[in-house]
C-alpha cells in the first residue's frame, strides 16, 4: 500500500478529506468509491500522524490537575476525597512521590483517572 512520506503530500491528502467528507453520509454503501478512497486516505494519515504527530499517555500530575480543574475541587477536598493528607495530594502533584496501590485505586474509582495514567505507562 502506498504512504505518506511529506508534509505536503500530508496536507494534500488531508484536503482531499475534507472536500470527499460532504459528499457521503452513514446511509451511502461503502463500497461507494468516494466512500472507499475516504477510508483509504484516512488509513493514510492516521498511519502519517502516528509516526510524526504521537500522542503521549498524560502525567499523573496533569490528569489530576485537570480532574481538579474540572470537578472544582481544591487540594483540600481532593484530600479528603481521597482520604489522604493534603501534603501527600500536593507530593503527587509536584510529582515528588507517587500514589499507593490504595491511593491508585481511589483515583481510578472517585476521579475517573485511567490506570495507565496512574501507573505512567
């Protein structure tokens, strides 16, 4: 199968996406050849922006901060929450120490953090 090797044949094939997305909707046949290059090109760039554009697994120390952010907690009520002092909530933060197997499961139940987040892998 052919590959994306430029930029400029990324961006050309990222164009050709966006005018074929219009043209077809969840009712067309996939085997619409309009249907079938979207898909092949979309394999293209998907492939193209895993090699050059990779998406890392998030700290814990972002994810937390985030959850913080959006569940309107401060490190006060993430501690009590969590059922650990405010010091330890704000060591994970920093990212001086790392949470227990205890702690880990906590954040994973109450918080909705992934595990891998919370283990770093």
């Amino acid at each position: 199968m052919a590959k994306i090797h430029t930029e400029a044949e990324y961006e050309a094939a990222m164009a050709r996406i966006e005018e074929l997305a219009p043209l077809f909707d969840d009712t067309t046949p996939l085997t619409d050849p309009k249907v079938i290059e979207y898909q092949l090109l979309s394999d293209l760039v998907e492939e193209y922006e895993e090699e050059h554009y990779p998406i890392s697994t998030p700290s814990l120390t972002s994810v937390l901060k985030l959850r913080m952010y959006e569940m309107g907690l401060t490190q006060a009520k993430l501690s009590e929450l969590l059922g650990v002092s405010p010091s330890r909530i704000s060591d994970y933060i920093s990212g001086k120490s790392e949470p227990t197997l205890k702690i880990g499961r906590a954040m994973y139940h109450k918080l909705g953090i992934d595990p891998k987040v919370i283990l770093g892998v």
